[in-house]
C-alpha cells in the first residue's frame, strides 16, 4: 500500500482518537464540577455518568480503528481494480472503448435533465 496513504489513514485515526479523548476529559471534567456542587445523591448519579462517557468514547476508538481498517482495504482493493483495468484495456481495446461509451451514456440518461 502506498505509504503516504498509510500515513494519511494513520493520521486521520490519531486525529480522531485526540478528539475522543479531549471529549472523554472534558465530559468528565463537567461531571466533577456537578457533583461537587450537589454531593450525596449525585455519587451515584456521576459515577454512571462516568461510565457512560467511558462507553461511547471506547466506542468511538472502536469506531476509529475499524475506519482506518476499511480505508486501507479500500485503498488496496482499488490499487488491484486498478491494476487489473490496465490489463484488460491493453488486451481488449475495443470492448474497453465501447463498455466506456455505454457507461456514458447510461449515466448521462441517468443524471441527465429531464424536462
């Protein structure tokens, strides 16, 4: 896989993984400045809290890391479609011609203005 992608993924599930985190401390930190405020029955009350903060911020570092996952096998799937449309032009001129016109076409029905 090319590197600088590799590097552009790993980058965007760090950036991601900083967001959750800076998340994760300030949701805590606004917990804390409630509970001092109300102390006896928000124990309890912060503790789920905290809890549940832990819960969706996991979730997303989950969510990070299955992002980056998909991007790589993305990138490499469409490095082997790629690949292998170079092969089947170069082998079959002709048809890569008219499968490309009919696609054009199609689309241009498709997305094209209808009145």
């Amino acid at each position: 896989m090319d590197n600088n992608l590799e590097n552009k993924i790993s980058a965007s599930r760090d950036g991601i993984t900083q967001i959750g985190k800076d998340l994760r401390a300030d949701a805590h930190s606004s917990i804390d400045k409630v509970a001092e405020q109300v102390p006896p029955l928000t124990d309890r009350l912060a503790e789920r809290a905290h809890n549940g903060v832990d819960a969706v911020a996991d979730r997303a570092d989950g969510a990070a890391d299955k992002v980056a996952a998909r991007s790589r096998q993305l990138a490499a799937s469409y490095k082997r479609f790629a690949e292998n449309g170079r092969g089947y032009v170069r082998t079959s001129p002709a048809m890569s011609v008219l499968l490309a016109a009919a696609a054009g076409y199609g689309l241009s029905k498709l997305f094209g203005s209808r009145k």
